[in-house]
C-alpha cells in the first residue's frame, strides 16, 4: 500500500517538475520574441522614408501594446512557476 502511495507521488512530483521545465522555456523566449517585434518595427519605421507620421504612430503603438501583453504574460507565467514549486517543495520532508 505505501509502494502504491510513493508512485503516485513520484509520478505527481515528475509532471510537475516537466510542467516547471517547460513554463521556464517560456519564460526564456519571451524577451526574445519582444527584441525581435520591437526591433523589427523600429527598422520598418525608420528605414522606409515613405512612411505617414500617422502610420508610423500606429506601428509603434501596436509593438507597445505586444509588449505589454508580453510583460503581463511573464507575470502569469511567473504566477504559474510559483504555484508548481510550492507543489514541489511540498515533497520535500526537510
């Protein structure tokens, strides 16, 4: 009986553990996919001369709005992290 007890915490601690692993991979793309947006359309907007002012403004503003929902993503994704270490942690017996 405890046999059976100790795989199903085995087994609950190794998906929380891959869980983790892949919120962390991520939590590390994230400031490369917000480099490569951000980047992109200030290369767009400042080295193509036949831009509007106007069209120029609505580009930037949509890579601040990606940004922030990028920002709030890492904080959920951040959330997430906390709640599956204390899932973690809760199998140590220290």
């Amino acid at each position: 009986m405890q046999n059976d007890s100790f795989e199903r915490d085995r087994a609950c601690y190794d998906q929380n553990f891959q869980q983790m692993r892949a919120l962390n991979d991520q939590m590390v793309k994230i400031p490369q996919v917000a480099v490569a947006i951000t980047g992109g359309l200030w290369f767009a907007v400042g080295s193509v001369s036949g831009f509007d002012k106007q069209v120029a403004f609505i580009l930037l503003s949509f890579g601040c709005v990606i940004n922030f929902g990028l920002a709030a993503s890492c904080l959920r994704i951040r959330d997430v992290m906390s709640s599956y270490l204390e899932k973690i942690e809760s199998f140590s017996k220290d």
